[in-house]
C-alpha cells in the first residue's frame, strides 16, 4: 500500500490516527539557514525575501515552536517501541536538533558522507546528519552498523534536493520487518517510498509541492509495476548493507 497527499506536513500528521505508523524517516525542507544567513537568491527556492515566491517548494518554517508541534506530532502517530529518522543539516542541527530530546530518546547522529563535495560558502559541504531515535526501548535489528554512511549524493536529480534511495534503505535497515508502514511528512521526490517497498512495507507520506506528489506517486507506481525505480534505474539491486 501506497498513499501519497497533498499537503503540509502538520495537517497531514494530524489526520493520522494515534499509533498508526512503525518508522519514520523524513529530511524536512528547513529554512532555517536560508533565513538566518542572509541569502539573496537560491537555486531551489529562488529569493528568499520574497514571501510570495515559490520557484520549488516552499520551506518548512522551523522556528522552535513550530518543530516541537512537528515532532509531538510524530510522536503521537508512531507506535510505541519504534524508530524514527529525522534529517539535519549542520545549521539546522544546531538550532533544533536538541528539541529532539524533548520528545523522543535520542540514540545516535549518524553522518551521511555525501562523497563528492556540494556547494558551500566557507568550507564546502559534503555531508549531512540523520538524528536516531526512539520511542520505547526498541533496539536495531543488527549490530554491525557504522554510523558513517558513504553514499554518493544524486547529481542533477529529477527534483531538487532528491535523496539517495540508499540513503532512506539504510535508515529503515535495522528497524523494519516486512509489513511495518513507513511514514514520511516531506516526500519530496519518494526516495523513502522505495526504500520502504524494498523492504516490502506500506508507506503513507505527504508533501505541500503538487511537483513533488505527482513525481513520487508516479515513480512508486512504475517500481510496483516492475520493480524499476525511474529516478536511480542503475540502484535496482544496490543502497542496503551487506547480509549479516
């Protein structure tokens, strides 16, 4: 099962029963940065002083509040005993990765190397962080998983900011069984859609960019059709870890 909304990430989650989903794992669209440092223009969101403006999508307004309401919110739809996955540049992580701990036992900050070096206005970036937690006492699945990830970032991907599908399968790696629902508020391009049908999973998730809904609604249903993904057809058998 697939379902896809159209959507803010909030009134989507609260149109989720309590307890209803066994992982989440999102890399919500921050602003945080954008605002904080003064960009004139970007190349995903165009200008960012222009409130009307909406070249891509528009951002997640993550100010403290705002993101509390978020993760209570992931809170209250995850069932008990669970994990969820939530990404963090390192501004992002700065000003809100603490908030985590106010809703969710924090686990681990995994580091997603990216590779190959992104763009960057002091040192170039060629990383990411994913925050772990859980709620309960859930452990992972296997034991031999570094909390290094080298995963090559998508280059000109159909849509901007696209994850690796490797990148979501690993997250769902040692917290999933086959049947669980997957559940990501920021869809974006579907990345954590195939890597929860990889695992053999539902996956409900939402996205406010009708771009982005009809992007992964359509990618989803060719995987299902015969097990291509359009967006990365060269990962058909690659981005888990190896069998234990």
């Amino acid at each position: 099962m697939v379902r896809i909304e159209q959507v803010d990430c909030l009134t989507f989650l609260s149109s989720l029963p309590d307890a209803s989903v066994d992982v989440i794992t999102t890399d919500p669209a921050y602003s945080g940065m954008n605002q904080h440092m003064g960009f004139g223009h970007g190349r995903i969101v165009g200008r960012y002083q222009d409130p009307n403006n909406e070249r891509w999508f528009r951002e997640f307004h993550d100010d403290p509040e705002t993101f509390l309401a978020f993760l209570r919110e992931c809170h209250r739809v995850l069932r008990d005993d669970r994990h969820v996955y939530v990404m963090f540049d390192s501004f992002s992580l700065l000003t809100l990765g603490a908030l985590l701990r106010e809703v969710f036992e924090v686990k681990n900050v995994i580091v997603w190397d990216k590779v190959n070096l992104g763009m960057g206005h002091y040192f170039r970036r060629r990383h990411e962080l994913v925050v772990f937690a859980s709620k309960g006492r859930r452990k992972l699945s296997r034991r031999d998983l570094p909390d290094v990830w080298a995963i090559k970032r998508v280059h000109r991907g159909a849509y901007p900011t696209q994850k690796p599908v490797a990148l979501f399968t690993r997250m769902l790696e040692g917290s999933v069984e086959a049947g669980m629902t997957v559940c990501d508020p920021f869809v974006g391009s579907g990345s954590a859609a195939i890597a929860a049908l990889r695992h053999q999973c539902s996956f409900i998730g939402a996205d406010i960019a009708p771009q982005a809904v009809a992007l992964a609604t359509q990618r989803c249903a060719r995987y299902r059709e015969d097990g291509v993904d359009p967006l990365e057809p060269a990962a058909r058998i690659r981005g888990g870890w190896p069998s234990p």
